[in-house]
C-alpha cells in the first residue's frame, strides 16, 4: 500500500507573505525616503532622527488600519456572495446543480460525469462546492483581516528600524547616502527573500525592489535638496 504524501505548496503562504513583503518594502522605502528628504534639506541630526522615528510610528499604524480596512472589505464582499450563494441553493437547488455541472464540463468533464461530480459534490457540501469552483472561495484564499493588520504593521516597524538604526549611528554628514546604501541592501535581500520564500526568481525578486527603492528616494532627496530647509 502505497503511503500518501503531504505536499507543502507555497501558495498557501499568500495571505500573510504579501502583507509582511508590503509592511518591511514600505517600512524600509518610505522611512528611508524621509530620512533621506530631511537629511538633504539640511536638518540636525535629532531633528533627522524624529522625523525617522515618527515615520515608523505613524507608517505602523497607517499600515494596520489600512490593510484591515481593505481587508475586511474583501471579507464583506465574500460573505455577501456566500449569503446569496446560500439563498440560491435553498430556492433552486437543481439549477445550481446545473451550474455547478456546466463548470465542470467547461474544465474538461464529459456531461455525465461532470454531473455525477457535481452531485456527489454537492451531496457532502453544497455550499463549499459552489464557493470553491463558482466564487473562487477557499481556504487559502479566504480574507483574515487581523491577521493583515498585524502581520502588515509588525513588518513595517521592523523595516523602518533599518533605516533608523544607520541614522542613529553614521555622522550628520554622512547619513544621506550611508541610508540610501544601506536602505538599498536591504531591500533587495527583502526582495530576495520574499522571491524564495514564494518560488520565484531570486535575482529577479531583489533587483525589481531595489530599483524601485533607488528611484523613490531619489526623488525625495531630490525634493529636499531642491527646497533646503530645515524641518
């Protein structure tokens, strides 16, 4: 008897690795990029550092309302489509049988069979059956707000400690272009990680976030230096 096997596919990591990606990208990116902004605009070092550390604080919680908002709003939407999916089954039951046939004859299925599966499927969760093959419903797939606000919100307060941490240490001076380095490893190696984390293209994955990186804080030390006050 053959032993069956647990496959791990990364796609069930979807949900929390793209809110920890988004959180630690703009953590890095855009408390870099003010750094960046003041220190160009000739600021102190205290005042450099303020602006640093208030860009962690706010840029957390702007991340974790942000993503449970959106979030959440997602989860709205797929319990609005379950409800009506639901009132459906209990008013016409042998048309969603026949829905959920068509969709298996458009997959491949011979009419019979597609049908013979629709029943048996539908015998043991109707609802389950119409969520995951008509709405595209699933467990995987399934909005957790929670779960983005914090996931989104402790990633952006450890990518914004980065940046700070090179703040707090390199000289007045030096902090513009010691940040942008700095800022600028990191976040390929985040783009790295997220890369293999997901199964794709490690180099791919770092050199899209870093170039993207370089150009924002660019433009912000742009910015800055084009105005060249202190704030």
């Amino acid at each position: 008897m053959r032993i069956a096997h647990r496959e791990r596919h990364r796609s069930r990591r979807i949900g929390w690795l793209r809110a920890a990606v988004l959180g630690a990208n703009d953590g890095i990116l855009s408390t870099a990029s003010l750094i960046v902004g003041v220190a160009a605009a000739q600021a102190d070092h205290a005042v450099v550092l303020t602006a640093g550390v208030a860009a962690l604080v706010a840029g957390s919680m702007s991340m974790a309302a942000g993503e449970y908002v959106s979030v959440s709003s997602q989860l709205d939407t797929e319990h609005a489509d379950l409800k009506r999916e639901r009132q459906e089954l209990a008013t016409d039951v042998e048309s969603e049988r026949v829905e959920l046939a068509n969709i298996y004859v458009h997959r491949g299925l011979d009419a019979a069979l597609a049908r013979q599966v629709a029943n048996q499927l539908m015998a043991k969760d109707a609802l389950g059956a119409h969520a995951r093959d008509e709405l595209g419903i699933s467990e995987i797939s399934t909005a957790r707000p929670v779960q983005a606000a914090l996931t989104s919100a402790a990633t952006f307060a450890a990518g914004s400690a980065l940046p700070l941490l090179i703040t707090a240490i390199a000289p007045l001076a030096a902090i513009g272009w010691a940040v942008s380095a700095g800022s600028l490893v990191f976040l390929a190696a985040l783009g790295m990680i997220a890369a293999r984390t997901g199964g794709a293209s490690v180099a791919k994955g770092g050199l899209r976030i870093a170039f993207w990186g370089a150009i924002a804080m660019a433009v912000t030390a742009g910015v800055g230096a084009l105005f060249g006050t202190t704030v």
